[in-house]
C-alpha cells in the first residue's frame, strides 16, 4: 500500500503541472454550517404536507425529488426556490473556511462541482480572485481565458433548467451528449480527477466515476479523499485507476481543513 506522505506529495507534484482537475462535493461547505442534503429533501417532504420519515419510506433522495417536480406539473421552479431559500437562510462567514481558502491558493485554472450552494464563488469573490461561473452553452462560450473556471456540472439555482437533482436527470445525463459533458470531455484530456468532499456512500462519486470511466477508459485516473477506510470502496474503484487518500478521521472538518491546508502547502513549496 501507497503511504499518505508519497500518495500526497505526488498529487501536490500533479498540481503544480496543472494536470488536476478537483471536483468538489458538499464535504467542503460542512464546517460552514449548511445544511446537509436529508434535510433539504425534509423541507421538500414538508411541502408535499408528507412527514419527511414516512417520504423517505417509499424513495430515496432523487426518488423524492422527482416526485415533487411531477406533483408540480414537471416544474422544478418551486423545488429550487425551496432549496435555495434554505441554503441562503443560512449566515455563513466564508472567511473562516480555511480549506476554500486553500482551494484557492492551488490555483486550479477549472474546478468543476456539484453543489447548489455558492460557497466556492463567494470565496473567490472575498478574497478577490478572478473566476468565472459557467453553467451554459452560453457561459462555455463566453468564458474569459487565464482565469478559474468554476463548472456548476450539476447546474445552478439561478437556472431551473439547468438543475441536476431528480433520479430522471441523472439517467439522462448518462448519455454524456449535453453542453457541460463535452465540456468535460475536452477538459479531462491528459489529466487526473480529485474529488474533495464526498463520501464514499455518496451517490455522486458511483455516478460521477461511471461518467469519467465511459469518457476515459483505460486511462482513467483520479484521487479521492476519504475520511474512513472502506476496503470494498477501496477494491472496487481502486480496481478502476482511483487512488484513495483516506484521513482515517473521527473529526471530519478539523482533519478535512487540516489535509487541505497540508496539500496547499506542498503545492506552494519550492
């Protein structure tokens, strides 16, 4: 087995080179005191007047999501204001997150992420860093070049269309064919995935990695940070090109924010 300090010197080698590309899930945001998914999938339950418990019987996640875009006449207006409205109803101080200060100070030229909330963006911003959000055809065409890019892969709550968020949207994202998959295609040529804040029980990475595996074959690369170690997630995708950085934490954003600062540093060091 790879050990810590060579498996995390040599992604810092990779980022140096500019050959990563992180994708970066809701572990992130954690110590910023969102709210996690299953609470938000509570407060669309709560507007279908469904006890949340009962919901959860019956569907998983994008299983309940669907359901309330059907009972809404195929609309995802009123599941989007929901969400938005709970995430933004939180006070959040962006300067206290040191681990988005370190995603900045790597200076990837493209993060691509699947979260609804803005926390990356409003990092940039505050510590005044050029970016450029894209979501579109259009946002891909008009992206300003030699500045970040940061790719809402699962859309954004500014554009109800855009949203990624029921178990049909996954299914017809499969298919690799829309704006933002070609994009992605083009961006992994000659390069290495890093997932930062997932879980390996999220439904993100099986199907992120089976996206990535399709566009890449044989030549599928990726690091993962991992706070547990789970030998089957281990075999299993370490079987299909993932290398596993696992903390080995009981603390997860004192031990993801203290990796985060670690990796920094060996990016910056001569």
């Amino acid at each position: 087995m790879v050990s810590y300090d060579k498996l995390v010197d040599e992604l810092a080698h990779e980022i140096k080179g500019k050959k990563i590309i992180p994708f970066v899930g809701a572990g992130l945001s954690r110590n910023l005191g969102l709210p996690e998914w299953d609470v938000l999938m509570a407060r669309v339950a709560e507007d279908l007047d469904i006890e949340p418990d009962i919901l959860a019987l019956h569907g998983d996640f994008l299983q309940i999501a669907e359901y309330h875009i059907i009972c809404h006449g195929g609309s995802k207006n009123r599941i989007s204001k929901i969400i938005d409205r709970n995430l933004r109803s939180i006070e959040v101080d962006i300067s206290a997150s040191v681990a988005h200060k370190c995603l900045i100070d790597m200076k990837f030229p493209k993060i691509y992420t699947t979260n609804f909330d803005e926390m990356i963006e409003m990092a940039f911003r505050y510590h005044k860093e050029p970016h450029y959000t894209i979501a579109t055809l259009d946002d891909i065409l008009e992206a300003p070049d030699n500045i970040t890019q940061i790719v809402k892969f699962h859309g954004t709550l500014d554009l109800d269309e855009t949203l990624v968020i029921s178990e049909t949207d996954y299914h017809n994202r499969l298919d690799m064919e829309g704006p933002l998959d070609i994009k992605l295609r083009s961006d992994l040529l000659g390069k290495t995935v890093l997932f930062l804040g997932y879980s390996f029980r999220d439904l993100n990475i099986r199907y992120m990695w089976s996206k990535l595996f399709r566009v890449m074959q044989e030549n599928c690369k990726a690091y993962m940070v991992t706070m547990k170690p789970n030998y089957v997630f281990d075999t299993v995708y370490g079987k299909k090109g993932m290398k596993i950085i696992c903390l080995d934490s009981d603390d997860f954003c004192a031990d993801f924010t203290a990796f985060m600062e670690d990796l920094r540093d060996r990016v910056l060091r001569d």
